[in-house]
C-alpha cells in the first residue's frame, strides 16, 4: 500500500513510522479533537478568538496537558476552543478536508469521524448546513486524496450529547441527513461527559434511530463504570461501545471485582502468585459473545482519566478474555497521536505484531457502518494492503 504525500502530513507520526503503510480502520475519531494547531491559529486570527499560545507546538503541548497554564476546569474546554472556530462553513470544511488527509497520510483506507453540530451553530448556521459543510470537506479531502494517488472513503457521525437536552432533535437530523451527499452520514453517537448524564436519559433518541434503521455507537465505559456499560447495550442497545474499557470493572479476579486503573497490575500479581481466576460477568459475557465491538483509544485514556501509563491500560488483558477491539486515535490534536503511533506504542508495550492487528483491523471492517457490498469490498481492500505490507 503505497501512501499519499502531502507536506506535513500526518501531523502525528513520528518519522519512518513501522506501521504507516498498514492498511487501517478508524472509527473513533473526534473531528473537533484532530485539528492541526496551525490550522487553529490560523482560524482563531480569523475569528477573533483568543488562544492560550500562538505557536503550534506550545499550543499542541497545551492540548496534551505537557504544559498546564492557563489551567481550565474541565476538560471539555479545550474543546471549546476548538469548536469555536468551527462556527463558518468554510472553517468547517477546511477543517473536514484537512482531517481525510491526516487520516489518508496515517494508512487509514475507511474513516468515520464524529463531531456535534450543535456545537457549531453559535454563528447562526442551521444545523443542516454544518452537516453538509461537513460533507463538502469530506468529499473534496477524498478527492485531494485520489488526486496524489492514494484511496480513502471518509464518512461522519452526527453527535448528540450526554449533557445535553436536544440528543432527540440531533438524532431527527441524523435520520433526515442519513444517506445524503454520497452516504456522508454513517451514523451516530452520543458523546459528552458520561458520570452524572446516564444514557436512559437518552433512550428517546435511540429508539427513534433504532426504528429508523440508522446505526449508532454509544459513548460509554469511559468516566463511568459497568453499569453504564450495562445501561448503553442492554437499554440503548448500542450497536459498538464508544471507549468500552471499563467493561473490565464487570470480571472478577478470584472473586473480586477489577477496577480499572489497576487490572493489570492485580492480574500479574496474582499470575506471578499462582492463582489468577478471572471471570466474565453478566454484561461482559453479552458483550464477547456478541461480538460488540470496542472501539479502543488507548494513548488517549492513559493520560490519567481512565488509567494512568499505557502500560496499565487493559487493551491486551481484554483482547486475552475475548473482546472484539478496534483501535483508534479519539482526538488526534488532545493526545499528539494517530493511529500508526497506537500500533507502535501497543507492539512496544503489550507485544501485539501483525496478527493482532490484523484481527483488530478486520474487526473495523465489521463494525463500520457501511453496507454489505462496501464491507466485502472494504475487506478484500484491507486484506490485500496487508498482504503487500508483509510481502
């Protein structure tokens, strides 16, 4: 598989990175959260709003939490930094364009970024207007794109939000926009904080697309524990688990339950003690047998709010008890990352090589929210750029 060029593209990868050219898969891939940092400047100067920094990297290392100043008291405020830019239809379809390339110049063959309209109408634009700028970057980075030689297919998922009260009237544009410009529209999701704004609160939304036919991914196991995993699959009946990792806090180990941020190290520790029984509760158990997949962002949440250290991240310990994984970057810019990184930090960390990934990108091909006849072709697509990797 031979990559496309573009000049400071991916803006996230490390020179000569070993997995570039390994065909992938993205699924979880925050639209808002991937911006370039000179593309942020440059907009903010144009909008009048103000940053923190004007360097690309200071802002980049802000982003990342490696510098702290100003300090903000949520997380979510980053992003509103970002999403404040995006109040144009121009500014959106850069920003659109900009992320299909990004993602090309990773190896990525099928992409669906997520992002919140509502998010992007303080400017005064309808809602279906930023849905079909998004669009229009989508269509014009597939085709810049085609024009350097490589192949990608880029599809959005319209969001609602957990903390917010118009996840109903998002999930009616999502069913209106469903299929439109080229099957721009794949889906959806409710994203958000998740600890306090349980997704029953949301359940009219699902039905609504559930009864309409329009797949959805669900935000959850993330800032809250199994039972908000329980309430996502067995209430909202979510197709794919957004995050998904603290479905480890449903197995027990000898009897006890795990917690995130030390499954790990407890399941090595009672390993190298000799006794290390590890069993699946009710939700878990529906949720390998199902085969729901986990869409996995694992530098992401290493960075102190769902674990602390990839090391003691749970991807590997979930792959060894059944789960279907993906792998994807969550926000490109918040964690300096793509999907090439993850592969390299996960062979360095947890031993994964070809195989595992393999497994991992052909559970991408299943999850995606495509037709059946894009599937088979996107499968024999990713096989085949497997096959001339490894030649």
């Amino acid at each position: 598989m031979s990559l496309p060029s573009f000049s400071g593209y991916p803006r996230w990868s490390q020179p000569n990175e070993p997995y570039a050219a390994f065909p992938k898969i993205t699924l979880h891939d925050h639209l808002d959260g991937s911006l370039r940092p000179e593309t942020l400047i440059d907009l903010a100067a144009q909008s009048g709003v103000e940053l923190p920094y004007t360097d690309p990297e200071k802002m980049a290392s802000w982003f990342t939490g490696e510098i702290t100043e100003p300090k903000i008291d949520h997380w979510d405020e980053k992003f509103g930094l970002t999403t404040r830019v995006m109040q144009t239809e121009d500014a959106i379809v850069r920003v659109a364009r900009e992320w299909v390339i990004e993602a090309a110049a990773d190896g990525v063959i099928y992409g669906e970024t997520r992002w919140a309209p509502e998010k992007h109408i303080l400017g005064g634009l309808p809602l279906e207007v930023t849905v079909e700028a998004v669009a229009t970057g989508l269509a014009e980075g597939e085709a810049e794109v085609a024009a350097a030689g490589g192949h990608i297919r880029a599809r959005q998922l319209i969001c609602g939000m957990r903390s917010s009260t118009l996840s109903f009237e998002i999930a009616r544009l999502a069913v209106a926009m469903y299929g439109k410009w080229g099957g721009s529209v794949a889906g959806f999701d409710i994203a958000g904080p998740e600890d306090g704004f349980p997704i029953r609160d949301h359940l009219d939304a699902t039905e609504l697309l559930h009864r309409s036919g329009v797949p959805y991914t669900l935000h959850t196991g993330e800032a809250d524990g199994a039972h908000s995993v329980w309430e996502t699959v067995h209430l909202a009946h979510t197709l794919r688990l957004g995050h998904g990792t603290r479905i480890i806090e449903d197995v027990t180990l000898n009897g006890r339950p795990l917690a995130v941020r030390t499954a790990v190290q407890d399941v090595a520790a009672a390993r190298a003690a000799g006794t290390a029984v590890l069993v699946l509760g009710q939700t878990a158990q529906w949720v390998v047998d199902r085969r729901i997949p986990l869409e996995q962002c694992v530098t992401s949440n290493s960075q102190g709010g769902v674990v602390t250290g990839r090391e003691n991240h749970p991807i590997d310990l979930l792959r060894e008890l059944g789960f279907t994984l993906t792998i994807n970057p969550d926000n490109r810019v918040m964690s300096k990352t793509s999907i090439s990184q993850e592969f390299r930090r996960i062979e360095e960390q947890f031993g994964w090589g070809v195989p595992e990934f393999t497994v991992a990108e052909l559970a991408g091909v299943d999850a995606a929210f495509v037709s059946g006849a894009e599937r088979v072709a996107l499968r024999a697509e990713l096989l085949a750029g497997i096959e001339a990797f490894t030649a």
